[in-house]
C-alpha cells in the first residue's frame, strides 16, 4: 500500500462518479420497461445488504486489502487464488468500460476513427493519473464532480423548459405486476453497477477516519441510485419505452431532443464531457484496484511500474472483447452478469464475512482464556 489517506468526502464523490459510470450510458433496466426507475430503486436498496458486508469486512481487517484479507481469512493457497481472480476481475471490468467509453465517441462524435484510437487515447491518461496515486484520483474526483453535476443540472433544466416530459409514458405503474421488476433487479440492478462498488475494499484502507466509512458508503449509494432513477424516468418520459430500449445509449438521444427557442440544439457532444468524466473515474478506481493488488499479491515493491503493461491489456482486452457494440452489451447483460458478477459481487463476500466471524470469534474466546 501507498502511504497516503483520502477523506470520507473524497470517497463519496469517488463512490459516487464510479456508480454513475457506464450506468448512465446504457438503457438501464429497461426490461422492466416503464417499471425502471422502481428496477433501479430496488436493486440501489438490496445493494446496502452487500454494502454492509464489505464494511463489516472493513472492521475486521481495517489496514488490509481485500487482495490481503482474502488470504488471512482463507489461507494462503486459496486467499491467494481468489486474490487473483479478483484483480482479473477489475481488469475486465475496467476493460469493458472502456469499450463503453469508444462504443459512445465514435457513435456521436467521431464515427470515422478506429476504435483502437479513442480507447487508446482514455487508456493513457488513466495510467499517467494511477501512477500518480489514490490521492490524485480523489483531489481529481473533487474538482470534475462539481463540473459534472453543473452539467448535469443544466441539462435537466433545458430538458424541462424543452417541453419534453411525457408522464403518460411511465403508465401504467407495475402493468405485469412486480415479478417482472424484481426479475430485473436480481439479474441486472443489483449487481451493475451498484455491487460493483466492490472496488472501495481495495480503497478503503486509505480513509483517514474509518468510522465515517457506513455512512459515506451508504449516502454515496443512495446519491447515485437517485441520479440514476431520475435519469431512466426522463429518458422514458422524452423517448418512450420502445425508443429507450432500442437506443444504445438513451441518455444521449434525450439530449438530442432538446430544443430551445429554435436556436438551442444539439448538446449532445456537450454533455458527452459528464459521460466521460464518470467513465474515467470508473476505470480509474478499477485499474488503480488492479494494479495495487497485483503489487501487493507479487510482492511488486514499485506498484506504478505495473501501469503500462496493464494498461496495455486492459486497452486491448477492451478491443478484443466482443466484434461489436450489440455483442458487446450482450455479453455484458446476459453473459457477465451470472459468470462472473454474481458469484464475485454477491455470493462469496457474505461467505468471506462468515468466514471471518467464526475465526475472529474464535481468537476473542482464546484470547479471553489466555493465561494473564
């Protein structure tokens, strides 16, 4: 680990901006249909449960990484195998958001450049910003986060004074009952990308007061679950649920559609600038994951020096992924989600947790039977 420390609010805007990510990108949820928002509202509320989890995890191994306490609490053989299969984890995650990222520039702004290009370019920025160190990507997170939310703001107000809202889209409320949502929400909500916030155990360790961590973890949810459900409702309500679902990235087409007094159009490439920002930093946090776990696993003395070669994996993972943007969110939706998401996200922290509970429990009773 790095000798450095962030502040509970510096990991509130980091949670936040990593949450909002690619979500705000893809029509998310829209399986549910005009039932979305709720689809989001219930996987942002499941998702405390695992938040929990990793905190309580926190509380026992409050200096460690989980590519560390992985190993205290499973031995060294499989802690070590399950540490590396997590640092592969954030390299494909990392990966696929990066394709997200040029799927998007070259769609609406850049069509004729190879996607190698634009990837390329995201990719090397990223590595000059991890080498930097956590404190960097934080100080980072506080400057754009403002910016973004300015854009952010200014775009819902133009959205409104366009005259675009259509509630009647979002009726019938729950037309096939709630079995449709909650299908959704425990095969895409939960996991992505709230349960991705998994990253924060590989940050943690850095909070300059660890007993701000619940409240921070728990807050900085909840901002980016209600900025997520208020952005599937306007895209529904301005496009419809059939042009939402059709569109490969409904938040952008929503701002398409916005026309002031004749002469105030076209923003979508302004509003690209939010989009990107919260990309970066979801690359940011899985890549500086990556690279300082694969430092602390292989005893690497100089993490920065793992920058360029994962940087360069993760650049041409993200090419090699999928041949296209419709296999590519395929993959991602249906494929990632159960082979890999579930388990890592989902199943095997409450099982590290217990895992940990009997073998602290243990040490406190041997220790309280200890000769004085």
């Amino acid at each position: 680990m790095e000798k450095a420390k962030i502040s509970a609010s510096q990991l509130f805007i980091l949670m936040v901006l990593f949450e909002l990510g690619s979500a705000l990108l893809v029509p998310l949820a829209i399986d549910a249909k005009q039932d979305a928002w709720l689809a989001i509202l219930l996987g942002m509320i499941f998702s405390f449960v695992l938040l929990l989890v990793y905190h309580r995890l926190y509380l026992y191994y409050p200096d460690l990484l989980l590519t560390e306490y992985v190993q205290k609490i499973l031995g060294k053989p499989l802690g070590f195998a399950l540490a590396f299969v997590y640092i592969l984890y954030f390299m494909y995650d990392a990966s696929r958001v990066l394709r997200d990222f040029g799927e998007m520039l070259l769609a609406f702004a850049y069509p004729d450049t190879p996607l190698f290009i634009a990837n390329a370019l995201l990719i090397l920025v990223i590595i000059y910003t991890v080498r930097k160190g956590i404190e960097v990507i934080a100080r980072s997170g506080e400057l754009l986060f403002i910016f973004m939310y300015f854009l952010a703001i200014a775009g819902f107000i133009l959205i409104i004074s366009s005259g675009l809202i259509d509630f009647k889209n979002l009726q019938p409320i729950l037309e096939a009952g709630l079995f449709p949502v909650l299908k959704v929400v425990m095969t895409q909500t939960l996991y992505f990308p709230f349960s991705e916030i998994i990253v924060i155990t590989m940050i943690l360790p850095y909070l300059n007061n660890p007993k701000k961590a619940r409240l921070t973890m728990l807050c900085a949810t909840a901002l980016s679950g209600v900025n997520l459900i208020i952005t599937m409702l306007i895209n529904v309500c301005v496009l419809g649920v059939n042009l939402t679902a059709r569109s490969q990235f409904p938040l952008l087409s929503t701002v398409q559609t916005i026309q002031v007094a004749d002469f105030l159009e076209r923003l979508d490439v302004f509003f690209m600038l939010a989009l990107i920002i919260t990309i970066f930093f979801k690359i940011c946090l899985l890549f500086y994951a990556a690279v300082t776990g694969a430092a602390n696993l292989f005893k690497v003395k100089s993490p920065s020096s793992l920058s360029y070669p994962f940087g360069l994996i993760i650049l041409f993972l993200s090419i090699a992924i999928a041949s296209n943007a419709q296999e590519h969110n395929h993959e991602g939706l249906k494929i990632a989600m159960f082979v890999v998401h579930i388990p890592l996200l989902t199943i095997i922290p409450p099982l590290l947790l217990i895992v940990a509970f009997f073998k602290n429990r243990r040490k406190r009773v041997k220790n309280n039977f200890s000769p004085e």
